[in-house]
C-alpha cells in the first residue's frame, strides 16, 4: 500500500467535514427540538435519549467483526446512512415511542459511524502518514463542530419550530451528502484471501487475551476523561464556581476549538520528529494535569478581566492537551492492531469515549459537591497516572506487535 491513498486524499476530509457540521448543528439543539414538538418534559426527554444511547453500547464489538470481513468502507457508509434516516424520522416524533425509535436509529447509526471511520482512516496511509491523517481527522472534526455549532446558535436565536425542523432536515440531507461522497470517491483496500481475514471469527477472542491493548483502551479512558471535562465541568466552574460572565464559557470553547482546528496537524507533525506516539500521549497527560490546577487555582482571582485573561490562557494547556493526544492515540490503536483484525481492535478502542462520556459527568457532579476544587485535583491526577503508564505500554505494545508481525523488521 502506498503512503497515502490519493483516491481518498479530498473525498473523505470532505465526508468527515458534511458529518461533523451536521453533528454540530444538532447537539446543542436536540433537547430544545423535542420540547418544541412533543408535549414531554426535560426529564422524560432526556430519559429516552439516554435510553437510546445505552441500547447502542455493545455494537461496537459487533461491528469491528463486521469490518474485519468485509472492510471498513461500506460500514461507514451505512452508518451515515443510518443517522441520516434517524434525523428523517426525527421530523415525525410526536411522542415517546417514536422519539425512541427515531434516537434509538440514530444512535445505531453513530455507533456504526465511530466505529468504523477509524479503521476506513487507517487503511489510507501507512506509517507516520497515518499519524497526519488523524490529525487532519481531528481539525476537521473541531473545525466542522465548530461551524455547525455556529449555525445552530443562529438558529436557537430564531425560536421557531419551522427552523428547528429545518434543522433536523439539513442534518439528514448532509449524513446522506456525506454516504454519497465515500461511496462515489473513496476506495477501501483489497480484502486479504486467506489468513487474516479467516481470523475474525475469533477475534474478540483474541482481543480478550491481547492484555496490552487492553490496557491501552483503559488508559486512553483516564485521557478522555480529560477531553470530557472540558464541557462538563467549565461552563459549571466558570459561571457558579468563580462567578465569571455567562458569555465567557462560549469564548473559552470557541478558543481551545479554533486552536485544535487550525495547529493540530503542524504539531502533530512536529510532535512526531521529537517523540514517540506514546510519549506525545504522555506530554498530553502532564499538560491536562497542568490545565487542572491552573483552573482550580483560578478560585483565588477576584472576578472581572484578570480573571477572564487568566482563564483565556488556561484553555490554551487543554487545547495543546488535546492536539497531541488525539492523533497519537488513534494512530498507536491502530498500529498495535493486527492487520486483519483491525476493524475489532478500533472499535473496542471506541470504548474509552464511550466510557468516558458516561463516567465523566458523575465522577464531576459527585465531587464538585463536596468540594468545588476536588473535581480538578482528581482528573489532573488521572491524567498524571496515564502520563505515566503509557510510555512502558507503549514498548509492551510494540513487543507484542513485533513478536506477531505486525509492525514488521524492528
């Protein structure tokens, strides 16, 4: 396989680009939407949706097997496609049953999208290449976010059921743009005739015993827990915490998004001439660890622009955090799985979003209320734990990669 797939080189960033905006513009309208077409409370809606979202969790699995038979292209499109169908059904939720049945399709979909575009990424490129497309992957993702973010505070600013339809509608059209564009433009790599693709069968099997992996979702856990609390703990910390301006916490998220959105790939690039893909993982952990006591620090400012200028430089650590996490993450799951069994691999490696998604909130709200500073004592701890484990896993990694064949000659 050659460095980079040209075939690929325009038509999936544009797919990732339409996905991510239509993602954008749906998360901070999706409540608000059902409130205004339903007769449902906050609680009931957000009981169903949660609901959905749980009823998805074991396709990962399931998926990755699916990938490792039939290559990770068509699971993608599917998986567009399935969103794209949840936002048309959206437009018919008129009740608790179809709201389910609408979040339970779109929450299939997405679970089949984010576990499987990982693998469609990695079979792209080889070597450091690979590491540049998941930094241009995590841009793209920010930046269309991002834009999407933009349009549905637009629409928010309207108030009317039509734009929120309107929204809804858009959504659907552009998972559908997005299926079109991998069809048409994108090519997954030949299948193997033989060995590794007879494997799949066992390969959860296999993935049971591989413990070093294992140990790579579980500390990429502690990371995303970083990524996590970024929305879950800021908007609380800032506004009731340290009493700052509401409009500070859209500022602060639009900074750390610009910067991930624009310098990841340059950094990744840079990051990668210096240091393993383990220890940009590890310098990742100590800066997060270091955004977390610059903002529980932040409790001994008095509010008002010194406060609001520190706080702009604190959200700065997180951005680089992230920028030289994300890319080596992915492109060290993806090497230290077996070229057959990949599609398994990556998206057992979903998990550590999945599960951070759903511990970070807790883990927040139950020690913010004993104490509004334990929360970031806690998580930069975390972070140092990782920091510190994931270099000797790293070498764990690639001895087992090796003693297997998969990275080849040493």
């Amino acid at each position: 396989m050659s460095a980079v797939r040209h075939d690929a080189a325009w038509a999936l960033p544009a797919a990732l680009a339409i996905d991510a905006i239509g993602t954008g513009l749906y998360l901070p309208l999706s409540m608000i939407y059902f409130l205004a077409v339903t007769d449902l409370s906050e609680a009931d809606v957000g009981l169903l949706l949660t609901a959905a979202t749980a009823c998805s969790l074991l396709l990962p699995l399931l998926v990755g097997r699916i990938v490792d038979r039939i290559g990770p292209r068509p699971v993608v499109i599917a998986g567009q496609l399935l969103q794209a169908t949840g936002f048309f059904l959206y437009l018919w939720v008129a009740g608790p049953q179809s709201l389910f049945l609408a979040a339970l399709v779109e929450a299939v979909g997405l679970r089949v999208y984010w576990s499987s575009i990982f693998a469609l990424i990695a079979e792209q490129a080889d070597g450091e290449a690979r590491d540049q497309w998941f930094a241009r992957a995590g841009m793209i993702r920010a930046a269309g976010t991002g834009a999407g973010t933009v349009l549905a505070g637009g629409l928010l600013a309207l108030g009317s059921q039509h734009a929120y339809r309107g929204m809804v509608l858009a959504d659907a059209v552009s998972f559908v743009i997005a299926a079109v564009t991998v069809a048409l433009f994108v090519r997954g790599a030949p299948r193997p005739t033989g060995g590794p693709d007879g494997e799949s069968s066992d390969a959860v099997r296999k993935l049971l015993r591989n413990r070093p992996y294992l140990a790579l979702i579980g500390l990429n856990t502690l990371f995303n827990i970083c990524t996590v609390f970024l929305a879950v703990a800021i908007p609380v910390h800032v506004i009731r915490g340290l009493q700052a301006p509401g409009w500070t916490v859209g500022a602060f998220l639009t900074i750390t998004t610009a910067v991930v959105a624009t310098c990841t790939a340059e950094v990744t690039r840079r990051s990668r001439r210096r240091t393993s893909r383990g220890g940009a993982m590890a310098w990742g952990g100590r800066l997060w660890a270091a955004w977390c006591v610059a903002a529980a620090v932040a409790v001994l400012l008095p509010p008002g622009p010194l406060l609001v200028g520190y706080l702009t430089l604190v959200m700065l650590l997180w951005a680089a955090a992230e920028i030289l996490h994300g890319p080596a993450s992915n492109a060290l799951s993806a090497e230290a799985a077996p070229e057959g069994m990949r599609g398994t691999y990556m998206a057992a490696f979903q998990y550590s979003f999945a599960t951070a998604d759903m511990v970070t909130p807790g883990l927040f709200g139950v020690l913010y209320d004993v104490n509004q500073v334990l929360p970031w004592m806690v998580v930069a701890c975390l972070a140092l734990t990782a920091s510190v484990a994931i270099r000797p896993l790293e070498r764990r990694l690639a001895n087992v990669s090796h003693t297997h064949g998969v990275f080849g000659p040493p």
